[in-house]
C-alpha cells in the first residue's frame, strides 16, 4: 500500500509570516494539531499547536504579532506519495514523529499523513501500535 492511498490530501497551510493568532485559529477551525509552512510553493516549516504554546507563549512571544517562522520546526521530515506505508512508519517511528509532510520531486505540498491515518486505513492495528510505541520513547529536544 501506498501513502497515497491513505495520506490527507490538500493540506492547509500557513505562510511563514501568518501570526501565531491566525494559526492557532485556523487550527481550531480545521480542528487540526498542525499546518504546514509554505514560502511560495516549497515548504519551509512545520507548526504545531504545541509550538505555539511551548516556543511561543511560554517564552512571551506576542501572539498578534510575532509570526509562525518564530516557532516553527524547520527541519521538516517529508516523504513522497509512492513510498511505502510500512517504511514511513518505520520512518516515523525511528524520528518519534507523528507525522510526515508529503511533497512531490520539487518539495511542493502535496498532503499530510498522521500516525491516525495509519491506523484507520491500515488492516494491520500492530504496524500503528509500533510506530505510536516509537514515538513514545522520550527524545531528545528539537530544534527550531
């Protein structure tokens, strides 16, 4: 199986300049914990709502006006829609990641895939309990 066969496809993003109040709000009207950061049509960053706390609020960054490049994770972990499910979830479970951006051949968005995904599309509940077991295990901090 694919990921494109169980990936989010048209992930909404964020621009790297969109407030932290914009995207905290268009988490909670997506009813997402993430959004890609796209700059043009290449992605530069991951925010999570997280982020927006622990490395925004937390540390007294201004929700109004400081941006999303603030706080975003900008080593991003990517996979392709033809990889197989199985090895991106060994991919995320090795990066204790819950989930993975899917670009194409120019580093364009093309979706998201989440650990979700993985066990409400995938027959085999034990591949998702290994990956979420992976992810589980304490990591060291990343950094933005």
């Amino acid at each position: 199986m694919k990921i494109r066969d169980v990936m989010t496809p048209d992930a909404v993003a964020a621009h790297p300049e969109t407030t932290l109040m914009a995207a905290a709000e268009m988490m909670r009207l997506l009813n997402v914990g993430s959004l890609p950061v796209v700059d043009g049509e290449h992605v530069v960053g991951i925010v999570t709502d997280r982020d927006i706390v622990v490395r925004g609020l937390a540390l007294g960054f201004n929700p109004r006006t400081s941006s999303v490049a603030d706080v975003m994770t900008r080593n991003v972990q990517t996979c392709s829609v033809d990889d197989d499910v199985e090895e991106v979830a060994d991919q995320m479970r090795e990066l204790q990641v819950r989930r993975l951006l899917v670009v194409d051949e120019q580093e364009h968005l093309i979706g998201i895939v989440s650990l979700g995904d993985l066990a409400m599309e995938m027959e085999d509940q034990k591949l998702a309990g290994r990956v979420l077991e992976g992810i589980s295990e304490p990591a060291m901090p990343l950094a933005h």
